[in-house]
C-alpha cells in the first residue's frame, strides 16, 4: 500500500509545534515524497493553542486538513483537547510526557491576560515544575498512546528550548516516512537564521533530533 | 533626491533574474506570490498589512531590493490601491495584495481601474467573514471581487488551487491586466496562503511567457494637442449620456475579450449523473472525491473553474445539456452557487437541478463530498423505487 500519514501536532503558542512540522515537511519533501504543511492558530498574540497538521504521500494531497489523523502529537493539555476530534482507533498519540502546564488565563478580569500568559521566548526558556496535567481521557478509544519525556530529556541532557525537537526526532521514526539524515538536513535549513546567529544551537539540536529519534524507538521495541 | 525616474534609477545597476532555470521547492503560497512577482517583473508593491496574506508583503519587502524592486507599506488599503494606480498610470508594474475587509478597501481603487482601464493586479488570500471574523480561510470573497465594485464587475478573477497555479496563475494575472488592460485579481485563501507544498518555479521567459509591456499613460514627449492627442483618463462624467457612451467601449471590450479569458478543469463528464462544482482549495477535495466516487462506481464528474470572473458560463452549459445534476460545494453561503445560477439561467440546462454543500469558513475534505454524493445517489435510488411502487 502506498504510503500516506496524517499527522496533527498540537501545543502551546511558542512551544516549537509549528517548526516541528515544517521540519518534518521539508524532510519528506527532500525525499521526493507529496507532501503539505499546514499552520493553524487563532488571533492571540501570547497564550494560544498553536495546531499544525502534516500529511506526507506518494500521491498529490487533497485538501489541507483531514479528518482523522494516524499520528497525534500533543505537546499540551489544552492542545490535545483540542486535538481529539481528529482521534479514531487507527490513530497513535505521542505526548511529552513531562507535559507542561498551559498557561491560565484570568477571564474574570479584563486585561490581566496579558500578565498571566507566558510570552512564547519564556515558555520555551521554562523550567519544568512537579505539576503535570492529567492527560485528558480520549473516549474514542485510540491504538496507541506513546509518551515521551522529551521535556525532561531536553532539560536534563540539552537544553529545555529544545524539546519540541526531541518530539519531532520520535515522531520523525513514528511516520516511517522520513530518513534521520534528511531530517538533519532539513532542521539545519529551517533553522538557519537562527543557527548563524547563535553557532551553539547547531549540536544541541542535532543532538537532540537523535535522542528523540532513539529513546523512543527503544522503549517501543522493548 | 537625485531627481532620477524609477526607470532611470533602475539602469544604473544590473539586477539578477529572481528565478533562473527551473527549480523544486517547498514553500508557503504567499511566499510563492512573492516570488512570481519577481520573476514576471513586477516593480513595485503598495500595500497595506492584514493576516492571512502578510507574508506576500515580508518576502516582498526582503526580496524587492535583490532585484531593484520597490515596496510602499501606506496607512490604509484605499492609499495602496490608488498609489499602486498612480504607479501604474507612471508606466511602473505595481500590484498589491489583501483580504478580508481590505479587500472590501480596495473595491474603489479596482472601480477606478475599472473605469480608466488601468491593469492593476491584486492577490487576495480570503479570510473568514463577515467583517474581522476570522484570519483564517473561507470562500467568501468571490462575490466581492468579482462584483465588489460601484460598476460592471469589468475584471479577470483568477482562482487557482495549488502552489504551483498560484505562481502561474499571479505571473498570468500580469499578462492578462496590461494585455486586456483589466483589472485583474488572484483569488486565494488563507489555508494557500499559510501552508506549504512543493511546486516548480521558473523564468516566464524561458517558457515563452513574455509579459505585455508596460508604457507610461501620462508625461508623453511632445506638446499635447499639438503634436500628440492630449492623455485624458477620466473617471468622472457631466451628465447620463456621456457616461453611457463611455462605457460602451468598456463593455464591448470587455465581452469580446470573454472567450479568450475563460478556464475551467474538467473531469471524468464522461456519463456523469452528478456533477462536482468547486472551486481554488476545495477543488483539490472535489478532484479526489470525484476520483474515489469514480472507483466505487458512482457516475460523479468534476467541474472547477479557474476563472471566476468571467465565469466559463458556455462550457458549464454545455455539460449541463446532457442531463446531470450538479453538487456546488464550496466554504461559502452559496456565493459560488449563484455564478453557477447565473450561468444557467435563462437556458434549458437552467432547470438543472442543483444540490448544494455551503460550509461558509470551514475547510472541506474529500471524505465529506464523497458522503454527500454517496446520500444524493441514495435519495434518488429510494425516489425511483418508490415511483416503481406507485405504478
């Protein structure tokens, strides 16, 4: 059967969902594979859920968005609730398993939105605390539920900014759709502004691209 | 200031062509506007910011002074419509994008270009509405640029569907403006806009496409009316008559110019029951449920025009004299229905009976034609089995 993988990734505005994606993207394209990006965020500045949807085949791709996706990736609470709806019993969610807390929101008094929502620089420069979220129970019943700590990996041994790239490295492998050194070649490309910038960044995310590829592909097989 | 023209400035230096050869690349569909205005020779973008087609403007304004192009961000869309005019009216290649309720700004700029013949081009990536609504996507600006303006609607709308007829189809758009001197619009979404595909970018010229010239309309050497007929573009007229004889021109040129300016995909007619009409993004979903429907042995065929405006009226009605039905499904209230409407009317294949899927600012996927033809098809096995039990 010819390939064909939709993927929707969710987050937190700032997170680094939609790089993930467009990196995947690109990846799949320098393999000569169809494929289509797609950002989705509503009008906040600060403090939205940030969506992205992937699909990646050997055919041309229909319409930009899809019903129900293979994989899921939620970086979020608040993402993967709004992820569900594109959950069914073929698909797979990968989470961070260190999960973050969304930031809240002040409803109550306007105008206190700006100061209790995390800009998305400080959010990806955050620490990780005790207090996960409880993952939200997917009713619809899904084949897999594969969590990462990729929060915890990028703290630990990298640096927690790149997490979102630990999780692009598993969800990379997960797609079967994407080779590591294509994926190298196409985070060194979306990245570049940044990388010439600050030259550090370039082994961090490599090295972390290849611990997200690895850790998850061993706690699956095991 | 050196006093110099645009034009004089622009020999000075020797620019590279944007695009040389032909090459693959994965982008998002503002940034491929950007680039197809680079590479057909457009000089200069005025323009106003609004999401979802900002992106034209930031690789525009980056890209522009590579190649001796220009940008002018103005304070509103009405000043960027008529400094694009006022660029053109120069003899300069300008052009500008929009959406949403800068798109209903720019209706008198476009009436303008209307009336005095000016080919201004205009990209407008469609966000949901009415009013701020949404920065996201819809269908439902087709009614506003094709018809938004105080007038005949005396434009070219082109809509394409992809990346790749994005960037042929705004390269077109150029031709199309200064050869039949129209107005003419590019009419995307916010879904093109923000996502990215891969497409093959490439010389206009290397491909035979050669833009029609641009000329100055005012500054002309020589005394007018002596040694020229004075330059008189006018937008205003005393009295009925004199407007009513000024637009006869515009209007017979207009249609005479119908039949070469109409496109339209087709597929899969070939004894079709049901018709899909869709048009830009959806048309991507109609094609592939059309494809699917086909494979399951439903008899489904697929029409999607490329241009809005003018709409390919006789090649619809020439499908619909054979008898099928047609399903109009687009990211609107029925905008696209009433040009299908439009097209037939007053004909037998007028009667043809008309399904609709109006999902106005939602997106629409394959799977969901295919349910929807798939009910149609049982609506009518159930109503000639039940006409079968009433004889």
């Amino acid at each position: 059967m010819a390939l064909e993988k939709r993927i929707a990734l969710g987050g937190e505005g700032g997170q680094g969902v939609q790089s993930a994606a467009d990196i995947l993207a690109q990846a799949a394209f320098e393999e000569g594979r169809e494929v289509l990006y797609i950002p989705n965020f509503g009008i906040e500045q600060r403090g939205g859920v940030s969506l992205a949807f992937v699909q990646i085949g050997e055919k041309p791709i229909g319409s930009p968005k899809f019903k129900q996706a293979d994989l899921i990736v939620a970086l979020s609470v608040r993402s993967l609730e709004r992820l569900e709806p594109y959950t069914g019993a073929e698909s797979t969610i990968l989470y961070d398993s260190s999960l973050l807390a969304p930031p809240e929101v002040a409803d109550a008094v306007v105008g206190r939105q700006v100061y209790n929502t995390h800009a998305p620089e400080a959010f990806a420069e955050r620490q990780l605390t005790d207090q996960k979220q409880a993952i939200p129970e997917i009713t619809t019943g899904v084949k897999h539920m594969l969590g990462l700590p990729a929060g915890e990996i990028a703290q630990n041994q990298l640096h927690p900014r790149v997490s979102n790239i630990v999780i692009l490295g598993a969800l990379a492998r997960l797609t079967e759709a994407v080779q590591l050194n294509s994926l190298e070649k196409a985070l060194l490309k979306r990245l570049a502004s940044k990388l010439e910038r600050d030259p550090a960044l370039k082994p961090l995310n490599l090295k972390a691209l290849r611990l997200g590829w690895e850790t998850l592909h061993q706690q699956v097989s095991v | 200031m050196s006093g110099k023209s645009l034009k004089e400035k622009k020999e000075e230096k020797v620019y590279p062509r944007p695009v040389s050869g032909e090459k693959r690349v994965y982008m998002s569909g503002n940034e491929v506007v950007a680039w197809a205005a680079l590479a057909c020779g457009a000089e200069f973008l005025c323009g106003y910011p609004i999401t979802p087609q900002n992106e034209i403007m930031h690789f525009w304004s980056r890209l522009a002074p590579r190649y001796g192009r220009k940008f002018l961000q103005t304070e509103d869309e009405l000043s960027a419509g008529f400094a694009a005019l006022g660029g053109i009216m120069a003899g300069a290649r300008c052009f500008s994008a929009t959406a949403g309720p800068g798109t209903v700004l720019f209706q008198e700029p476009l009436a303008m270009a209307e009336m005095m013949r000016l080919p201004l081009v205009l990209v407008v990536q469609q966000r949901g509405g009415p009013s701020t609504a949404t920065v996201v996507y819809s269908q439902q600006e087709v009614f506003l640029t094709s018809f938004g303006g105080n007038g005949e609607g005396l434009r070219v709308v082109y809509a394409p569907g992809s990346h790749q007829e994005m960037y042929d189809y705004t390269i077109k758009a150029f031709t199309t403006a200064w050869q039949y001197r129209f107005p003419t619009l590019v009419l995307g979404d916010g879904y093109q806009a923000q996502m990215k595909e891969a497409l093959t970018i490439y010389d206009p010229p290397a491909r035979g496409l050669e833009a029609a010239p641009a000329f100055p309309l005012v500054g002309a050497a020589g005394l007018p009316g002596v040694d020229r007929e004075p330059a008189h573009w006018r937008n205003t007229f005393s009295v009925e008559e004199e407007l009513f004889d000024a637009l006869q021109p515009l209007i017979i040129d207009y249609y005479s110019a119908v039949p070469f300016l109409t496109e339209k995909e087709t597929g899969f007619l070939e004894g079709a029951a049901l018709v899909v009409v869709a048009h830009g993004i959806v048309g991507r979903a109609a094609r592939a449920a059309v494809g699917e429907l086909r494979e399951k042995g439903f008899p489904v065929g697929f029409f999607r025009p490329l241009t809005l405006r003018p709409f390919p009226d006789e090649d619809l009605r020439k499908i619909t004299a054979a008898g099928p039905r047609l399903l109009v499904v687009e990211s609107a209230w029925g905008q696209l229905n009433k040009l299908v409407r439009m097209a037939l009317g007053g004909t037998g294949a007028g009667r043809a009976e008309i399904y609709t899927y109006l999902r106005p600012g939602l997106g629409i996927t394959a799977a969901e034609i295919v349910q929807e033809a798939e009910n149609i098809f049982r609506g009518y096995a159930e109503q000639e089995a039940g006409e079968g039990n009433n004889v």
